[in-house]
C-alpha cells in the first residue's frame, strides 16, 4: 500500500507496557498471543475471553515511562494509526453524503493485557472491539503471529484486520450490531442459529472492509498491484472451514461463527468492487446464499 505521507489518526489511546500479562494459565505473552491469533481466526467470542481474563492494569493515553518499543513495533504502529485514519476520512465521507454523522472509533493499543469497556482482557482475545466504549483493541504482536501462523503478511493483510473492526463499529454506529446482539440473546452461546447471526455480522464487517479500501484508494490512491490479490488470499485463510481442517481435519458447519474461505473472501471482495455499503446487506438474505 502507499502510506507516504498520510496523516496519523489522534484518536488513539496507547497503553503499551502499562499491563502485565506475564504468565496467565501457565501461558506467557508469546504463547497468549498465539492463542489470541486462534480466538480472532476462529471465531471465538472476545466477550468470553474477556470475562475468563484475569485482573489487569488500566491504561492511559501514553506508554508506560520506561517501554521502548523496537523500530518494527513503532512501524506498525505508525501504519496501524494511518489506516485508521484512511477509514475515519472514508466512513466520515460515506456518511455524511446519507445524512449521518460518523463518530469514529478510538484505537487502543496494548501489550499483554488491557481493561476495556467491556471488561479485562488478554492478547488471548485477539484484535477486537468493544462496542461498552466504541474502541478497537490491537496488539500489534499480533501481526507477528499472522505471518508466523498462517503465512499471512503484507500491509494490506494487516490494513483488512483494523478495517474489519473498524467495520463493527460502523455496525455499531448504524444500530446493526445492537439489534444483531438482540437476536443472539435468543439463543443458547455456540448454538447453530447463534452462530449464523454471528457469521452475518462477520461477513458484512469484512464487506465494510472492502468499502473501506475501495474508497481509500479512491481517496488516496493507496491500493498497489497484488494489495487486492493478497487481501482475499488472508480472506481465503481465515475462513471457518480452512481453519478447522487446519486444526481437526474436518469442518463442522454449524459451529462456524465467521464464515468459510469463500464466503469471507466473497464480501470482501464485493465491497471492493462495489464500494457501496447499501449492497452489504448480509441479514435479509437467505443463510445458504452468502
């Protein structure tokens, strides 16, 4: 992707090394954040991890006095404020031509362990975002364990994980994500109908994602020959079906919670191709035909 020379968003809350994870469950933070990297690509639900994470230190909107990240951590984090800023000025613009007013989302960075609105967590949870406080959550090791784990790397790779969160906040903004928690209050956690509302709200999030760089690129120009390619590669990796055969050598269907390959590389790259959020519609058409 083509960053030079873009903004860094202000709406960021870094608490890196004001939390202490040392060794949780007989896990240190190397191993959390392997763990975290299965949560996120699994599908399984921050708010549990959230809830199990043990007592955790606050943070404030600086590094603790005394962190010095290394010259590869402050790069990402460089990288990871300028791409949420490319989707506050997108989700700003998208807005504001419907007659709505965009209200963006804090990215809080941590290492180890951090206190969310929604409870204390762990790296264990993987990227996530907590809707109690609208803020997206990331350790930025996290982007380690994608290239270590599942081979994937690249900017764009790591440009779609904020997006995606970022996603649920626009979710969240539009009432989407209430009224889809609602639903899910329906029904017993993990259950099949449970999970199939939770795969809609995955795949529309990915399918915001795609807006989001269909207009950035617009925007900015942003978007370099293989970005796309490589973004439905990492699409195609996460999905519940690859994961699961990866893991057990089956699949089991009704237990998918974030989609299969095709479906998350499917919405994703419909929101590319389309950069409409009205054709994100994942709710009112048949389970079987997303």
């Amino acid at each position: 992707m083509k960053l030079d020379g873009r903004r860094v968003s202000t709406n960021v809350d870094d608490r890196r090394g004001r939390s202490s994870a040392g060794a949780i469950g007989g896990l240190g933070i190397g191993g959390l954040i392997i763990v975290g990297l299965l949560t996120w690509l699994l599908g399984g639900d921050p708010t549990t991890v959230i809830q199990e994470a043990g007592q955790v230190l606050g943070g404030s909107t600086q590094m603790a006095e005394g962190y010095t990240p290394t010259p590869e951590e402050e790069e990402l984090a460089t990288f990871a404020k300028q791409i949420l800023a490319g989707t506050e000025d997108v989700w700003t613009a998208i807005f504001k031509a419907n007659g709505l007013t965009y209200q963006p989302p804090t990215l809080v960075l941590f290492s180890g362990a951090v206190q969310s609105g929604c409870g204390g967590a762990t790296s264990q949870s993987g990227p996530f975002y907590c809707s109690a406080d609208q803020c997206v959550y990331l350790d930025l090791s996290f982007f380690t364990s994608m290239k270590k784990q599942i081979g994937a790397d690249g900017d764009f790779a790591y440009a779609y994980v904020i997006a995606h969160e970022v996603g649920h906040h626009v979710q969240n903004q539009l009432g989407t994500l209430g009224k889809a928690h609602q639903q899910m209050a329906r029904y017993k956690a993990n259950s099949k109908e449970y999970n199939q509302i939770s795969v809609r709200l995955e795949l529309q999030a990915d399918f915001y994602a795609g807006v989001w760089a269909h207009h950035d690129n617009e925007m900015f120009g942003s978007l370099e020959p293989g970005d796309i390619d490589e973004g439905l590669a990492v699409a195609a990796k996460i999905g519940d079906d690859y994961l699961q055969k990866q893991a057990y050598g089956y699949t089991v269907p009704d237990s998918f919670n974030h989609g299969t390959s095709a479906q998350r590389s499917k919405w994703l790259k419909k929101g590319i191709a389309t950069g409409d959020p009205s054709q994100g519609d994942t709710f009112s058409i048949a389970y079987n035909s997303l």
